[in-house]
C-alpha cells in the first residue's frame, strides 16, 4: 500500500509540474512576441502602386524605392496580363538635415494597357537585387484617351535615326542634341531596332558582357552622367515615317560636358543570334554609326567657370511675412527645372549680420530622369531670426545667378519677397561661418542638459528580466522533482 500511494503522489506531482511547465512556456511566448516584433528589422524597400482610373495613353505605374543604394541595384519587374511593359524612370533624393546626409533612389516602371477596361492585378512580386518585393492585388480602371493629352514626340527620334528606317535591323547610338553649353545636357540612347516586316529570328548574345564592353567606348569623357538605371531590355513599340518598329533600348544617360572638348561618340558593334528559325543561328554583328557633340563656350561672364547651367526657376515659401525680432522664422529657397540639379550649389548670401542670423540650410535634393530629360530641384531650408525693425526686400539677401539655356543668357534667380519686422532691436551676433553649425545643433546643444527617458530600452530590459527568471524557475521546478 505505501508504495501505491508514493506512485500517486509522484504521478500527481508530475501531472502538476507538466501543467507548470506549460504556463511557463505560454508565459515566455508571449514576453516574447513584443521584444521580437521590436527587434525584427522590416523591409528597407518600399513598393507603391501609381494611380487609378487612367486614360489608354496613360501609364499604370510600379514604383520600388531604395534607401541608400550606392549602386544601381538590379531590379526585375513582372509582367502584367493585359499591360506592356514600356519605359522606366529613376528619381533620386538626397537630404542634408543638421549635417546628416540620406539618400533615396526610386525606380519606376510604365505599364501600358493594351485596351480599355477594368484590370484585376493578381499579387505580384518585383525582385531587387534578388529580394522579393510582393505587392497586394489591385484594379486599374482603363478609359478613353483624353483628346487633350499632350502628344509627346519620340525622345530618341533624330535626323540619323530616320534615315536607317529602310532596314529591318539596326542598332542606334542617338542624341537629341547635336550641340551644346559647357555645362548643359544631351541624352544618349543606345538601341537595338526591329521591323514589324523582320521575318529573321533573332536573339539577344552574352548582353551582360557585350554591354560591359560597349558603355567603355560608349561614354564620353569629360562628362558628368546622370544614368537611367536602365537594368532590364524591354520592347518598346514605335513608329517612324509611318513605319513601325520595335525598339529594346540597352542603355540610356544624359552627359554634361565639363568643358568645350568635342563629344565623339564611336561606333559600336553589338553581336545577335539570328536566323531563319530558333533552331538555326549564326552570329551576326550590328554597328552604329559615329555621332559628334560640339561643345561650345559660354559667354564671357566674371561667374562664367562658377554657375549653373539650365532652363531653371525659383520657388520660394516663407510662414509669415510679419515678422517679429527675437523670433525664428523659416524660409525656403527652391531652384528647380531641367539641368544639371547635382550641380547646384548653396547660394552665396549677401553680408547681414546687423539685420539677420540666417543658419546654414537644411538641403533636399530631388533628381527625375524621365522621358530623355533630367529635371527635378535643389531645395534649401533656411532658419533665421530678425534683429532689427523694418521693412526688407529678401532678394537683398538670397539669390543665385546661373546660365539660362533658353534665353542663351546669365540670369540671377532672386527673392521677390518683402517682409515687416516689429520689435526692440537686438544685439548683433553675426554667423561669419555657413558651414559652421545649423540651427538645429544649436537648439540640440542648448538642450544638451535635458533629461531623455528611454522607454524601449526599459520595456527590453524587465522583458528580458522576466524572461531569465521564468527560465531559472523552470530548472528550479525540474531539479526539484528530479
């Protein structure tokens, strides 16, 4: 009898501690949850879906953004039942926030329906670099060209190109411009073309390394690029002379020549599988024909080797023009248009120590390479603090003088705003250094001494506390009943 009872009582004490044992786990799975879900690191890629409903002539758009890519990333886009795949774009911003630099790179790819209608867009993925990148199912709404969408031209179509309209095959290094300023830009387009008449078989041979090879020869020296990021060859549908084709552009960038050296763009030769069926191919190598890119000087100006060159504007905000001194007020100074926008330099501010304390800026640069043009804008947040009372023109303060490309003229982009200060004159304390220290270091080391509580790490540090002592306690329990 003794020893039955001893049997129960073990049984009965192993039945509890397996039941404590299993709270216990319960417990740490869900400690865990919340210090798992803070410590997984998300998707550094972003994927946005363009806009619905389009017109026919418009694109339906996918759109993958990328943090800090030092280097063109390979991307694969998917096909898309009842759309073509044609043209990509790439936008490029940079910002300067107290002295820290992020950088994003957008990468956009146009789909084209084929006709009207409402599209079901299955889920789908967009490889980067070999990472998935998935996106949700959508519909895109299709309706009638708008009849007044503007018509835009073919942006590889020249003189050169459309003598070569007689062959079925034939591969094209093309600029938009044959001549140019010092500092303005010509689109190059390097494309393999198809007749709708072609009745050869063809393929593409080794594209990686013959690519590799040609850009070598391709890009002019001097230069200063601005790349399309072009990573996947597509079929693009074009007609020239009522002649239709099928253009697989390779490659594409807009150059800025750096100084007046003539641009020679060498002929290329680029080698395709063709023959009568698939099964039967030889090798065959198509050239291109040399182009040539006078450079001219510009005019004779004291900035001439120091400005900008482009079809710019500017654009400015301020919150208030009403303005009180002691106060701090921001104003925000914008070049933008068509050109080099890299090039852009922070303007030159007029001495004002006695009337202003404007701190260095804060910069964002956005760059869109898009249908053969480079445009896009340098954007500089000013803080500043009036110290006198008065009536005062900005443009006294803030402008930038650049190379107008349309005009063919110096041009000086300048501030048109007036403000009204009121209030007791301060003392004057000039910032003689732009570079010296922002706005934002200063309000940080003048709130140096205020206390900040971490709350996350306090969160982390009694999870992983609670979840020691569980685990302790469960040895506990097993040495005890052992």
């Amino acid at each position: 009898m003794p020893t039955i009872c001893t049997k129960r009582v073990n049984f009965a004490s192993n039945i509890a501690m397996k039941k404590t044992i299993q709270l216990i786990l319960i417990l740490i799975f869900f400690w865990t949850i919340p210090t798992v879900q803070a410590q997984s690191v998300e998707s550094p890629f972003l994927l946005q879906l363009g806009k619905t409903p389009i017109s026919l002539s418009e694109a339906f758009t996918v759109s993958v953004t990328i943090p800090n890519a030092e280097n063109i990333p390979a991307i694969v886009f998917p096909e898309l039942k009842g759309f073509q795949k044609r043209g990509t774009s790439r936008t490029g911003v940079t910002k300067i926030v107290a002295g820290k630099t992020s950088e994003t790179n957008t990468f956009t790819q146009n789909y084209y329906a084929l006709k009207e209608g409402i599209y079901a867009v299955e889920p789908f993925v967009v490889l980067v670099n070999g990472q998935s990148v998935r996106s949700e199912a959508t519909k895109v709404i299709v309706g009638k060209n708008d009849p007044n969408a503007e018509i835009l031209s073919n942006e590889v179509l020249d003189l050169e190109l459309e003598k070569q309209t007689n062959e079925n095959l034939f591969l094209t290094a093309s600029v938009r411009k044959q001549s140019v300023y010092v500092g303005e830009g010509f689109n190059l387009v390097l494309s393999f073309w198809v007749s709708e008449n072609n009745s050869t078989a063809l393929d593409f041979y080794e594209t990686e390394k013959q690519i590799e090879k040609i850009l070598q020869q391709l890009k002019p020296a001097n230069c200063w690029e601005e790349n399309f990021g072009i990573k996947e060859i597509q079929a693009i549908p074009l007609a020239v002379r009522n002649k239709r084709f099928t253009e697989y552009r390779i490659y594409q960038a807009t150059f800025y020549p750096l100084n007046n050296q003539p641009i020679q763009i060498p002929a290329v030769g680029l080698t395709m599988k063709i023959g009568e069926t698939k099964e039967k191919t030889e090798l065959k190598t198509f050239y291109s024909k040399p182009v040539q890119v006078v450079v001219r000087n510009l005019p004779p100006h004291p900035l001439k080797n120091k400005v900008a060159v482009g079809n710019l504007r500017l654009e400015e905000r301020i919150n208030t023009t009403n303005l009180t001194t002691g106060n701090s007020y921001q104003y925000d100074f914008k070049i933008v248009g068509e050109g080099n926008i890299s090039a852009i330099q922070i303007p030159v501010l007029e001495n004002n120590g006695s009337l202003f304390d404007i701190y260095p800026p804060d910069v964002e640069q956005r760059i869109l390479r898009q249908n053969g043009r480079v445009t896009g804008h340098q954007s500089f947040h000013y803080q500043f603090i009036p110290k006198q009372s008065g009536a005062f023109s900005l443009g006294n303060f803030f402008e930038w003088p650049f190379f107008n490309t349309v005009t063919e003229k110096y041009d000086t982009l300048r501030s048109a705003l007036t403000v009204k200060v009121g209030g007791q004159a301060l003392a004057s304390t000039p910032i003689t250094n732009q570079n010296e220290s922002s706005f934002y270091t200063i309000i940080d080391q003048l709130e140096g001494n205020t206390p900040t509580t971490d709350y996350q790490s306090i969160l982390k540090t009694i999870t992983n506390f609670l979840i020691i002592s569980m685990l302790l306690g469960m040895i506990y329990i097993f040495r005890k009943n052992g």
